[in-house]
C-alpha cells in the first residue's frame, strides 16, 4: 500500500536547530500547509469542508530530514541531558522505523487550498500525509500516566531581555512579521547547555550565543537569570552583500543590519 503527501508545510524554521520540541512550547509559530496538485483542486475543497468549524487539527508528517540518518532502538532524549537511554517508541524521536509524526496545531483560517496555522513545530518543507479534527472529548485522556517523561516542569531560568534586545525583536516583529520572542523564550528557559536540538556556543568574554534559525542571540546567565543582550543576523556582510546579494529573502537581514548594525 502506497501512502500519497497531500500537501507540504511552509514554516519559519529551515533547520532543525531550533524548532519547538513540541507544538505547544511555541504557540506563536506560524506556518501554512498547501495542497499539492496531485488531485484536483475541486476534490482537495470536497476534503476540507466543514474543518473551518474546528479551532485545532492534527496533522500526520514525514520526518523526511531523518530518513537518511536511519534510527536506532535505544535514543538518548534531550529531556533526560542525553545520560540515559530510552526505547524509541518510548519517546518522539524524529529517527523511528517509519518516520511519522503527528502533531496538534492552531487552525487560524483556511483561504482556499492553504491552512494556516499556529504552534508549529515542524520544519520547513515537511512532506504532510493527513489531517484530522482535533476533538477534545475524544483526544484528552485525563488520567494518562507520563511514564519517565513525568510533569512538564517549570522552566529551569528565567528569561529577561534587555533594552536593546526589545526594540530589536519589537522591530522585526512589527516591521517585518519575524516573531522571534516566543521561541527564543522557551529555549533560554531551558538553560545555557545545549543539546541535540539546540545549538548554543560560548564567546571568548564568557557570553553565550544561542543560533535560532537564521538568527544570532546573545545572552548571558546571572544566577538563574538568562538575560538576553542583543538579536544579530546569521549572515556574514559577504552573504548580504556579496555572494548572495540578490537573494531577496535576506532583505530582512540587510534591513536589520542597516538598522542595528552588524
């Protein structure tokens, strides 16, 4: 039995690096499924009528960046800081014997065959395979046990931003629709380690640099305290500027340096 991609999702996240470890920790994030033109448009209609009644779906994808790596039986999930290993289908490892997900998410609107929506937690260019409502009555288990994920706890730090920081986030959001503030919360308030889904280096004077997508945030920790100091630019002057200088979707990188500096 052949299994068709109905569509594709179109996300603000092109690298795994980054991305929500699951829908709800960064209700923000936006994306939008389009259908592919593998049915007629008329029958992909038939398939979405009444699904605007809806405020949630689930929505089945490939975990199409993991097939290449293959999977293994035994993961180490970044929950447990990579000291301990679990059964995969014990966890929400992306590298599984068939690499699908599923995942619930915010339908904000449905303008012909596109679906926008919210929580995203995918990356950009996810193969999607269905969809479903989401049903409260039926899809909330109220005594459902976490096994060794036990409660969601409390962020370990909290997350304060500077000044310059603010405007700069305020700046992108407003200006440019880049929401950056959400994400960059839920992974500060994680701590200044990092693991396998986020990539965090330390400079030279003792600061630290969380890459989030193509973005740069500067941070440092004060106690239990991660203070964000200022958003930068991914790209080198030599990409913006040079080599890839007519790519227009580095506009919003030369307008922020021309903005804020390099």
């Amino acid at each position: 039995m052949l299994i068709d991609v109905i569509g594709t999702m179109r996300t603000c996240f092109p690298e795994k690096f980054g991305i929500p470890r699951q829908s709800g920790l960064a209700p923000l994030a936006r994306g939008v499924l389009r259908f592919e033109p593998t049915q007629p448009a008329a029958v992909w209609r038939d398939c979405l009528r009444g699904l605007d009644g809806f405020t949630h779906v689930w929505i089945t994808f490939v975990f199409h960046q993991a097939v290449p790596e293959g999977w293994k039986a035994l993961v180490r999930p970044p929950r447990l800081g990579g000291k301990e290993k679990m059964g995969v289908f014990a966890t929400r490892s992306p590298h599984r014997p068939n690499p699908i997900g599923l995942s619930p998410m915010k339908l904000e609107r449905i303008e012909g065959l596109v679906l926008h929506v919210r929580g995203v937690d995918v990356i950009d260019g996810t193969p999607v395979l269905d969809l479903k409502p989401y049903v409260p009555f039926a899809d909330i288990v109220a005594d459902a046990s976490t096994g060794w994920i036990g409660n969601d706890p409390d962020p370990a730090y909290q997350v304060r931003w500077e000044p310059l920081a603010q405007e700069q986030a305020a700046w992108l959001r407003e200006l440019h629709a880049v929401e950056l503030v959400a994400s960059i919360d839920k992974q500060l308030a994680l701590g200044p380690r990092p693991h396998a889904y986020r990539r965090i280096r330390e400079t030279e004077d003792g600061k630290r640099v969380l890459s989030l997508h193509d973005w740069r945030v500067r941070f440092r920790i004060e106690e239990r305290t991660a203070i964000v100091e200022r958003v930068s630019s991914g790209y080198r002057a030599s990409q913006l500027y040079g080599e890839r200088a007519s790519d227009a979707k580095l506009d919003v990188h030369r307008a922020f340096a021309a903005q804020f500096g390099a």
